[in-house]
C-alpha cells in the first residue's frame, strides 16, 4: 500500500528519500511540497524512478492468479 494514500500501488515509485509510492499520489504530494511524506526531510528533488522489483514481483502475482482462475476451469 502506498504510504500516502494507503491504498495499493498500481505504479510504483522510488522518490528522493529512498521509499516507495504510488506515482499518481506522490507527485500530487510533490505539486505541494518538497518535503518527504515519510521523513519530513527535504527532498535534494522530485525524480521519480519506477521500482522495477515491485513492479515484477505484481506482474509475477497476476501471472500465479490468472494461472490458478485457469486451472480451477
């Protein structure tokens, strides 16, 4: 989940202070602020980076479900 929204993360991101977010919410928070959500630090910037084991550990979990609703057939 995303520690901003606590809702789950469709897009995970690595922002400046190292944590993971969702994009949609942390670049709102970023509109606003240049402070971390988690560290109360100020951000060195607003780059956002995909985090790339979180989103092929989702696309792995997809993968299991579907295969599983298919088997179950």
């Amino acid at each position: 989940c995303c520690p901003i929204s606590g809702e789950p993360m469709h897009h995970p991101v690595v922002a400046a202070d190292g944590h993971t977010y969702d994009r949609s919410s942390i670049r709102k928070w970023l509109k606003r602020s240049n402070i971390s959500p988690l560290t109360g630090t100020e951000l060195k910037n607003k780059d956002l980076i995909p985090n790339y084991l979180l989103i092929s550990t989702f696309q792995k979990g997809r993968r299991v479900e579907e295969e599983s609703q298919v088997s179950q057939v």
